[in-house]
C-alpha cells in the first residue's frame, strides 16, 4: 500500500471510532441524580426518570433521606435536577457546575445573579431554570405575551396550593416580564392566591375598550410538569447559553428544527 493511501485509511479507521464513540454516548443512558427526592415534585421527578428508556436515576438527595448533594456528586450524574428549596437551590447547582455536571432547576423564588457568575467563571457544565415545566404554561406565557402588543392592559392572577413558599409565582413573574419585553410597557401586577385545593393555575386578563380576554393554564396534577423536565434534562448538555432559564428556548427550537426538516 502507497504511502498516501495508509495515510487515507488510517484517517479513515479513526473517523469511524469517532463515530461509533459518539453513537455509544448518545445510546449510552443519561445518569441523572434528583435533589428534593423526597419532596413532592422530587418523588415525582425520580418515578419519570426511572421510567425513561433513555436514562437512568443514579441518586437523591435529600436530608428527609439523610443524603446530600456531594452524596449524589459521587455517583457521577451526568445531570442533577433540583427540586428543593430557594435558600438551597443555587448553592446546589454551584456545587454541581463546579464539579462538571450539568443541572436542570425548577425550584422556584431564588436570585439568579451568583448563579451566573459562577456559570461565567467555571464553563464547563451547563445549568437549565424553568419557573414552569408544563408545556402548556409555556404557551400560556407565549400566547399571552402575543397578545399584549395588540391589548391596552393586562392583569396576572396566579393561583397555587397553600404549601407554595415563594410569591409572586416565578411563571407569573417570568410572564410579567416577558409582556413588558414585548410591549415596552411596565409590568403588568400579579395578584397572589394560595388556598389548599389548588395546584398551580395562572390567568392573564388582557383588557381593551369594551372587551376582555382571558388566558388560562391550570397544573391538574404534577405530572404535567414531567415531559418539560426530561426534555430538559435531556436538552441540558448540549446548550450554547448558561445558565438558560425558560423552557419555550428548548420547545420552540425542537419546534423550529422539526418544520425546518418538513
Ligand atoms: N418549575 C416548575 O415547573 C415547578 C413546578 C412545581 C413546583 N416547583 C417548585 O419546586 C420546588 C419544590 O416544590 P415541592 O412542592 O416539591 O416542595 P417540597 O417541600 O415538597 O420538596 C422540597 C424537598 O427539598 C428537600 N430539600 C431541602 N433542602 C435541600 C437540599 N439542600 N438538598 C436536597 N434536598 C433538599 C426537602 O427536604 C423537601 O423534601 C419549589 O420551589 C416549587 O415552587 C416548580
């Protein structure tokens, strides 16, 4: 064999490793740790990862179960989703960047400003937010948001079990923001509602003269947030923003990716 056609099967042999490397780390199972397990969105997070076919619940943490975040670290997660409290969340996810694994949050009521410092500071594990994971609350925002260019004024009422530490609601706060981005106006007020009964329900009354309309998402159950969570668990890694907060930036592009193909 000539000097140049070694040359060429041996570049050849090495992309094919390279291909079946990243074919084994696609197929290979997402290791995925819960922080909040025993709490009731953690339980909830552990039952649909244990069900996913693609990945595989490696840890919880939780002091009601006497482990801890660095307990989970050491079974070597890919991703840890945190569900717990906002005087824990971002000292959690701090810990995880800087141990190199990627973290999906949606505990709710935290300042974001030392979570971004330290995803500025140590680049190499992504960290997603979202204050809603039902997709339907997404397009509530998005709708809502829509409407609001073409509406005078709007009201938020966010509706939420009595057991909710944080208020306003990070779903109404991200929607009042989102309507002021839109429309270059102030944000629109929330009103608060926590009654035992409820889940999480949000409505956004945009008013015009002589006529209302009203936008309204309810949470039934807490595995309508399930779908948006392992999406996002399994969008975390390959993110080109961190940290990312919102999940409308991984449906809509999942969105626009599918009719682009069409
Ligand atoms: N983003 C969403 O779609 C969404 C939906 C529902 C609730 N939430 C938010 O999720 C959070 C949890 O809600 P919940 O109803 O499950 O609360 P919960 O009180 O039932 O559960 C919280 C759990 O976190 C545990 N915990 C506290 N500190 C911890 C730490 N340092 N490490 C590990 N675990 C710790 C607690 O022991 C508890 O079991 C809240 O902030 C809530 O607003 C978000």
């Amino acid at each position: 064999m000539s000097e140049r056609a070694g040359l060429r099967a041996e570049a050849g042999a090495r992309a094919a490793s390279q291909a079946q490397a990243r074919e084994r780390e696609v197929r290979a199972p997402i290791n995925v740790a819960v922080a909040g397990a025993a709490g009731r969105m953690g339980e909830a997070v552990c039952a649909a990862v244990s069900a996913a076919e693609d990945m595989s619940l490696v840890a919880k943490a939780d002091p009601l179960l006497g482990s801890t975040v660095s307990d989970a670290l050491r079974r070597k997660p890919d991703v840890l989703v945190d569900f717990t409290r906002p005087g824990s969340a971002v000292a959690n996810a701090i810990e995880c960047v800087k141990a190199g694994v990627h973290v999906v949050i949606g505990t709710t009521g935290f300042d974001l400003e030392p979570l971004k410092r330290e995803c500025a500071r140590s680049g190499s594990a992504n960290v997603f937010i979202a204050p809603n994971f039902a997709v339907g609350a997404v397009l509530m925002m998005r709708f809502a948001a829509e409407a609001a260019m073409h509406m005078e004024a709007a009201e938020i009422i966010e509706l939420h079990h009595e057991s909710k530490l944080d208020a306003p609601s990070g779903t109404a706060a991200r929607t009042a923001q989102l309507i002021a981005q839109v429309t270059g106006r102030s944000e629109p007020p929330i009103h608060s509602v926590r009654l035992p009964g409820l889940l999480a329900h949000q409505e956004v009354i945009l008013g015009a003269l002589g006529q209302t309309l009203t936008i309204r998402h309810d949470s039934l159950d807490r595995r309508s947030f399930m779908p948006g969570v392992l999406l996002a668990i399994r969008a975390v890694r390959s993110l080109s923003v961190s940290p990312l907060v919102g999940l409308e930036h991984i449906l809509f592009r999942e969105t626009d990716e599918r009719e682009q193909r069409m």
